[in-house]
C-alpha cells in the first residue's frame, strides 16, 4: 500500500530521503532483506523524531529472465507469480511494524515504466548508449554478467558454486567507462560517499583496475518479461535501467506528478541508499554514471552498506538447511523481540551471526531480565506510592545517542539504550526507594519519580527500535499504572 509523505511544515524544513535495496520477486524475501527494512525503519523512525521531512522508499524488482522460468516451472503466469511474491513482501514489512512508507513495483506500468523509459532515453540522448554483439559469462542466479577476471572454476565470484554460463547476443552498452574520471573524483570529495569508509577503498580499487562498459539490455527471445527498450521492439531493459530506476520513478520521475522527485531528489542534499554489500558496485558506479549521463545527479548521494548474516557461523544454503524464515521467526517470537535481537546484536556495518540459543539468551537477559523487569519494578512503586503520574518530562539531550544515529551506527546506538537501563537498575538497588519510603517518605517520592524520569527517557530513546514496547512504557508513565502482565515473559 501507497501512503503518501508526510507533508512539510514550517518545523519540517531538512528533507530526508531513504531507500532499501528492491526485493527480487523469484521467491518470499529472507532475512537479509528483514534485516535491511528494520535498520531503514529504526532510521526513518529516528529522522521523523527529530522533526525531518523523510521520504521512506521498499518495493520489488520483479523483472528478469529467472522470474519468468520460476514462474513457468511452478505453472503459473509470470505476472500472477510475482503478484504472490510482492504479497509476501508486503506482509513482512507488516509484520516488522514498518513505519509510513512508499512501495514501488517495476512490474507497474503507470508508475515505473514511464520513468525508466525517460531515463533510458536521457542516456541515449547523451550519446552513451551503442549496440554490439556480445559474448560474455553470465551468472543466472543474479543475473550479472563477468569478465574472464576473478573467475575460478567457471563460477560466479560473487556466489561460489554457482556455474557461469556464456550468453551470445547483441545488447545496448552503456558507456560507463567514460565516467570512470568523475565517479573517481566524486567518491573521493564525498560527493559520492560510501558507509562505511572501507567500502568507499573497495570501489576506487575497483575504479583503478579499470571500468568496463556494461550490457544495457536483452534480446526480447531471451528475457520477454521485462520493460520494452523505447524505439527497439528486439531488446528489453536489462537489470540497471529497470531496477535502479525505482529509486526515481517512485518519486514521479517521467510523470507529470513529479512534486516529489524534485522535492527529494533534485533540491535535496540528504539522499541514501540502504543496501546490502553484494550491489555495492552497481549502486556506487553503474548508477551515479547512469544519473550523470542523464542530467540528474544529486549533489550530494550517500550509499549505506550493510553486511550479510550468516547462522551459526555459517552462510544460509538451502543445501544446509539453514535458511530463516522472518515471518516464521517473528511469529515465534514477537516483531519486538526479533527488532531488538538484529538491532542490537548485528552490527550495521560488517556480516552478523544468527544464533536461536543466543536470540532467546539475549532477550531473557536484556528483555525479559533487564528492560521488562526494571519497568515492573519502577511502576509498582510509582502506582503504590505516587498517587497520580509524574508531571511532564522535557526533551533530555543524549549527544553519544544522537552522535551514533547520525552515523547510522544503530548497534552503538542501542548499547548506549541499555547502559541508560543498567544505570537505572544500579541507581534503584543503591538507593533502595522501595525501602526509604518506609523510613522517610518525602525522599522516597523524590527518588520514585526520579526512576519513572529516567524510565521515560528511556522509552523515547527505544522509540525508533522498539516502538510497541516505547508506546506501552509511555502509557503506563502517563497513567501511573505498572503493567497487569510482564512486558517480555522469559522464553525456555
């Protein structure tokens, strides 16, 4: 479902768009993807907070030659086929509680076609489309195509195992070694910059070793399911051209409806693409080039990279049989559960472990032991003692937490949360309010309403991590009440 931006107010002037890969409608999303929405989510959660104008873009890539075989080896039109996927999709972003967002599909004609056609044409119009025939290795499984370079075994670099196969056709290219110079220039000024900075050396690594143009489209007979190459009824766009594009048409480009793309792209200087570390190189050279030859480069683009999870120590194979579910986890567990566990315990930047037996230790000490416990604690004495609820609480400055959000290092930004939780514990058992009431009310009051102080804090700070359980925290602060169940009840 489609909701709209929120619109801009005078206390909304800094704009702020945010983008997630687009999931490949060829089968249900995995858990990388869940991963990659809850840190968009925990994000554009945190930027609302903070009186910013967001733009929150997810959606499908649902073009390709490996979508139409899926679909046709299950039986099904390829349009019902991606239509069931999209749905799933759709679902897990329910299912994580995902705040107000925009969802693109590439299968939509009226409102991703246009645009992606526009783009193909701006390029063209800049001199930077030819056609060729060509001869290269071509990986299925994600649809790339590779040089002689790095190939051992005939197997795709990218995903080992995986067999190569020669594709032979003509193609549109496009020029990307032109852009070789500026994209070199822009990584290097930050123009074009990469989170986090060790991501930024791979690519000019890979700029240094020398950019080669790259295969623009497919021969209608080999990929039929994709979007038709403006003036050339033999060629469909390939991958760049239709997929990337999200990023643009989803905002009104090549519409007449293009408020938005001006608005977030053109006149914005906050712009990032949330992506896992295996699409770097097409996200921070294929499609600023694109972007260039086309006359739309935003100033400023950032391109946030996260890592993958493995379980157990292990890289997810269906051979292995370690493949996890996001749905099947949540409903397990609880969307609050399964947000703190990849929040906190996964690091934003580099690959992170999934371990069951580490998931329910960790909510058992720092849920069920640590947050649910204080927060029984502290109310109990509130609603026995107070009498009403503590007035209002202000705005607290918290300048490690922001520092750590505004570096999109969402696991430093949860450690600082539990440290703010374990000095509240300690606070309470030196203090021993619950004791201190008995001998001299006046200061066991001041130090209750003290703690129920320093609980709220904590409950705006979890506000973009754990909003159910920020919400259920406040109300209870606001009506003086301790909770008639435990928040986290301990998992065996």
């Amino acid at each position: 479902m489609l909701i709209r931006t929120r619109p801009a107010s005078n206390g909304m002037k800094e704009k702020f768009y945010l983008t997630t890969s687009i999931v490949y409608t060829n089968a249900a999303p995995h858990i990388g993807f869940a991963y990659e929405l809850l840190i968009a989510d925990i994000i554009v959660r945190y930027k609302r907070l903070q009186g910013i104008n967001t733009h929150f873009l997810t959606g499908t890539d649902e073009h390709g030659t490996k979508i139409a075989k899926a679909a046709e080896a299950k039986g099904v039109n390829t349009q019902k086929f991606v239509d069931e996927n999209t749905t799933k999709v759709k679902a897990l972003v329910k299912a994580l509680g995902v705040d107000e967002h925009d969802f693109i599909r590439t299968s939509d004609r009226k409102r991703h076609w246009l645009g992606a056609q526009k783009l193909w044409q701006k390029i063209e119009k800049s001199g930077d489309l030819y056609k060729k025939k060509y001869k290269g290795l071509y990986c299925e499984g994600h649809e790339v195509f590779h040089t002689d370079n790095g190939i051992v075994n005939g197997e795709c670099p990218d995903y080992p195992g995986r067999k190569l196969g020669i594709i032979e056709e003509e193609n549109y290219f496009f020029r990307l070694s032109k852009y070789t110079g500026e994209l070199k220039k822009k990584l290097e000024s930050g123009e074009i910059k990469i989170t986090p900075e060790s991501r930024k050396a791979e690519m000019i690594s890979v700029i240094n070793e020398g950019l080669e143009d790259v295969s623009f489209s497919r021969n209608v007979k080999s990929n039929p399911w994709g979007i038709p190459v403006p003036n050339d009824p033999t060629q469909t766009m390939y991958v760049w051209c239709d997929a990337l594009s999200n990023y643009i048409t989803a905002l009104g480009y090549g519409t007449s409806d293009d408020l938005n793309f001006k608005k977030f792209w053109l006149e914005n200087k906050n712009i990032v693409h949330l992506i896992g570390k295996d699409i770097l190189r097409f996200h921070a050279l294929i499609w600023p080039a694109m972007l260039m030859s086309a006359g739309i480069m935003p100033e400023k683009l950032e391109i946030l990279v996260h890592g993958f999870i493995t379980v157990d120590g292990k890289k997810m194979s269906k051979s292995l049989g370690n493949v996890i579910d996001p749905m099947a986890l949540i409903e397990k567990y609880n969307r609050e559960a399964f947000r703190y566990y990849f929040a906190r315990e996964i690091s934003p930047f580099e690959d992170g472990d999934f371990n069951e037996k580490k998931f329910i230790e960790s909510y058992n000490a720092n849920l069920a032991n640590g947050l649910g416990n204080l927060l029984s604690r502290i109310m109990k004495m509130a609603e026995d003692n107070l009498g009403e609820p503590v007035p209002g609480f202000g705005k607290r400055k918290s300048p490690i937490f922001h520092s750590a959000m505004k570096g999109f290092n969402i696991q430093s930004a949860m450690d600082h949360i539990w440290k703010h939780i374990s000095e509240l514990d300690e606070f309470i058992q030196k203090e021993k309010p619950f004791k201190i009431i008995k001998e001299n009310k006046v200061k066991g009051i001041e130090i209750i309403k003290k703690s129920v102080s320093e609980l709220f804090h904590v409950a705006e700070l979890l506000g973009p991590f754990l909003p159910d359980t920020s919400r259920v925290i406040q109300d209870l602060i606001r009506k003086n009440k301790m909770p008639a169940k435990p928040l986290f009840p301990r998992r065996d």
